[in-house]
C-alpha cells in the first residue's frame, strides 16, 4: 500500500470531492487516463498526487487499485 497527499492547493474541497468521488474503486491506468480528459481543474491535482502513489510503491499503474481518495 502506497500513499500519496498533496498540499497547499488553493481549489475549493468540494469541487474537488466530485471528481474523487469518481475515481473511487478503479484501476489507477484507467484513472489517470480518465482524468486527463476531464475539464476540471482539480483533476490536474489528483492526477498527479496518484502517479505520485503509484511511484513511490515501485508499482506498475496495470496493478493497483484506488481504494480511496479524499
């Protein structure tokens, strides 16, 4: 298990709460392919802080799983 946060963002919790709501369950390539086209700004956070997760656990992205998002 990995773990990654990101901090000093100055984006509003809410809007951000919808978009890892979404991801909430999938596999982290699909996750990240799925943020990519989503015209939030907060998607450019989560994006980043679970490709950070993924490498800090040495993992490959086909592997693990986003268990949770807060």
């Amino acid at each position: 298990m990995s773990k990654s946060v990101i901090k000093f963002v100055r984006i509003s919790p809410t809007k951000t709460r919808l978009i890892a709501k979404q991801i909430q369950g999938m596999n982290a390539e699909f996750a990240l392919a799925t943020l990519e086209f989503t015209p939030n700004r907060g998607a450019k956070y989560i994006a980043n802080a679970i490709s950070s997760a993924v490498a800090n656990g040495g993992y490959e992205p086909e592997e693990v799983i986003v268990s949770s998002c807060r």
